[in-house]
C-alpha cells in the first residue's frame, strides 16, 4: 500500500508561502484544502521578527503525497 506522507508548510508572508508551495508541487506534493491564516493575540509572541517589527499573522498550507506512486514515476529522486 502506498505509504501517505504529510507536512505543513509556515511563512509570514504569503509571497514565500507561494513559492515553498510551488516547489513542493514540483516535488510531488499536493496542496489539501486551502490556505490557512492564523493571528496572534495581543500580547503573545510570534517568535519571529523582522526590521524590529513583530509578525503577528501566519499563513499555512498543508500538502500531501503519495510516496510510492511518486517514487515509480521518478526514480531519480528517489536515490538522494
């Protein structure tokens, strides 16, 4: 049975989302759903900053694949 793997992708901006997105189709990845945006609370800390100012909204897309059909159709990349 093909083996189903998932990731989450993050970014605060969604330009970089866009293109880890547009990588990981090229990988074999296929995006599930839509894109998700989340804020944070007044007060709580996003952990990132940018110029000294605190991103406060994350953007998020989950992907999936299917190892097995993927690896048949691209033996290549299944050697690294």
């Amino acid at each position: 049975m093909p083996r189903l793997e998932y990731q989450v992708i993050e970014s605060h901006e969604v330009t970089f989302l866009e293109e880890q997105v547009n990588a990981e189709i090229q990988e074999g990845w296929v995006p599930l759903g839509g894109v998700n945006m989340a804020r944070n609370e007044p007060g709580q800390d996003s952990g990132y900053y940018k110029g000294g100012e605190r991103y406060e909204i994350w953007y998020s897309q989950a992907m999936t694949r299917r190892r097995r059909l993927w690896s048949r159709l691209n033996p290549e990349l299944m050697s690294s």
